[in-house]
C-alpha cells in the first residue's frame, strides 16, 4: 500500500518511466521531439505523453489494484484489434502500457450526437460479443470475474467487512446505510437471478464506458475504445448504464427517450439471437442494479492499494456508496 499519486510525482519514478519510454518508441522506430509531459496525477493513475515524429503517444499506468489493464489491452488488441488501441509496448510487470493517439473522443464532439452514441453502444456490444468465446485468454489477463449467481454473496460480504471498520472510518457504512442494505438484498438476488435467467453469457464489461473512452475515428472504420482499468468479466448488459446516464445527462432528456431507447436497442441487436426483444429490454433495468456492485468491486481495487489519507476526500466512501446504491428507489429493477 502507498501513496501512488506521490510515486508518480516523484523525480526517481519520472526517470525510471522516461528510460523505458525512450527504449520501446526507439525499438519501435520513434523520434521523440519534444518535452514529455504529465497532465494529470490521480490515485488510480497517471499519464505521460510524448511527442514524437508518428505522432503524439501516451503512456499510462495503473493503481496495482488494476494494473492488469496493460495485459488486458495487449490481449484485446490479439482478439479484437479493429476495436481497441494496439499499443506499442507494455510492460506487464509494471503495468505500463505505450499507445499511440487515436484523435477525438465523444466528448470532444460536445458529448455526441444521438446517432454517435448508437455507434458506441452497438460497437461496443460487438466487440462484447466477438469476446465471449476467449474467456479463458481475456480472464488470464487478471480481470476480476464476477458472475451475476456470486454477485449477491460477493457484496453480503463487503457489507460486512466494512461494517467491522473502525468508528470513523470515511470508507465505512453508517448502521442506517447498513440496515437500509441488508434490507434490500432480497432486491440484488433477484436481480441477480433475473439477469441470468435471460441466458446472455458473461463478457468484459468495461464498466465506465463513458463519452471520453471512445475515440470517434472515421465513419467507414469501426470505434477503437479504451480506458479498461474498471473492466471485469460478468454480465455484459450492466455496461450499459454509464453510458445510458451520461447520454441522459448530456441531452437533457430522461432515461425513456426515444433517442435514448434506440440506443439501448443498438446494443441489444448484438445478443438478440440469444433472446427476445421484450427479454433483453425488460434485463436493461436489472442490469442497471448489478451495475453498481461492479462499479463498487473497482473501487475496492483501487482503495485497497493507497493508504485512505492519501485518497481525495471525495472518493474515501466512493465503495461503499455504490455498495448501498442498489437499496436506494431509484435502482428499483
């Protein structure tokens, strides 16, 4: 456990990253030309980036609780490589990975259009789909697998290890949140139950699938995505929900929305020889209630790794909020 932001801060980490960087863009045949750069230092990760004569290059690494993401991009680029970023080295020890820019995200395009978010959401349901035969290679990368029948089991645990934290604790749970979870997990079962009862197999969910992990690319030319850090192999439909808030929240408009709903059905087209319309649409809100666990399972990973004063005040309780979001009424399946 350490303080990772102050790591990467460092001059000695700074000096072991830039000796690597110039030794695999030189294997590769790059020029640097310019200054490398860090434009941001968080717990979870950093990044460099370096100009060079191909372009500009970005560099990253991961918290340890979710360094496998290098590996996982190295395994991704072998099985589905007109869909992510083929980097131009990792280090799978270390967790570092190498890529080269790609251009604009959907963010850059003012967060998309409705059409824009259809490509993502079909795209990304594509590269879901082209993945479920290769669970054993995807998995060895180190991606935490997490079934929806050991969805329930996994978070009735946490719940208790976190009840037993000292009185204080900013990542633990007040009796009130405790009481209000515990109550509501005959809730998560069923939704648990249900989404498995639809027969969609597991698959990378990215979990945080938002308008700044898609590069736009070019029209003829599938998406490239990226930012796996959160990734886990479960139940593929709960990757819906961020991206299906934050298209909400972009256009103003309620989870209903036509433009919101042919979205959704962008997605689903991809497993619909697995079940029928009414099915997969009727999973999308159960789906949403397992979502949070997972975004929860990520957090843990990260926190699990910085001593808790070396967390923003912010994300301190950012595992157990999303532990108890599901007893709240708006994850009602």
């Amino acid at each position: 456990m350490q303080d990772w932001a102050a790591v990467w801060s460092g001059a000695e980490w700074r000096a072991e990253a830039t000796a690597w960087i110039e030794e695999e863009l030189g294997r590769a045949a790059y020029r640097i030309t310019g200054a490398i750069e860090q434009p941001r230092v968080r717990f979870w990760s950093t990044q460099l980036t370096i100009p060079t004569d191909h372009g500009r290059v970005w560099f990253k690494t991961n918290n340890p609780g979710q360094a496998f993401e290098a590996r996982l991009v190295e395994t991704l680029a072998r099985l589905v490589p007109e869909r992510v970023v083929t980097p131009i080295a990792i280090d799978p020890d270390r967790g570092w990975l190498l890529s080269p820019d790609q251009g604009g995200t959907l963010r850059e395009k003012d967060g998309g259009s409705p059409a824009d978010w259809e490509r993502v959401l079909g795209e990304y349901g594509a590269l879901q789909r082209g993945l479920v035969p290769h669970e054993s290679a995807v998995r060895a990368s180190g991606v935490t697998p997490l079934p929806a029948s050991e969805t329930a089991a996994y978070l009735e645990q946490r719940l208790d290890d976190l009840a037993h934290l000292a009185p204080g604790d900013p990542r633990g749970l007040s009796i009130e949140q405790l009481t209000a979870a515990r109550r509501a997990l005959p809730k998560l079962r069923r939704a648990c139950e249900d989404l498995d009862a639809v027969g969609i197999p597991n698959s990378l969910q990215h979990n945080d699938l938002h308008d700044n992990n898609a590069f736009l690319g070019q029209i003829d030319r599938p998406l490239r995505f990226f930012d796996f850090g959160d990734a886990l192999w479960a139940p593929p439909l709960s990757v819906l929900r961020v991206p299906l808030d934050g298209m909400a929240h972009t256009l103003s408009c309620p989870a209903d929305d036509p433009r919101v709903l042919r979205a959704t059905d962008a997605y689903l087209d991809n497993w619909s020889d697995l079940a029928s319309p009414t099915a997969l649409r009727a999973a999308v809100p159960v789906a949403r209630v397992v979502a949070g666990v997972h975004r929860a399972l990520s957090w843990r990973r990260l926190l699990d790794e910085v001593p808790i004063e070396a967390v923003e005040p912010d994300w301190r309780d950012a595992e157990s909020w999303w532990l108890t979001e599901y007893a709240g009424p708006d994850s009602s399946p």
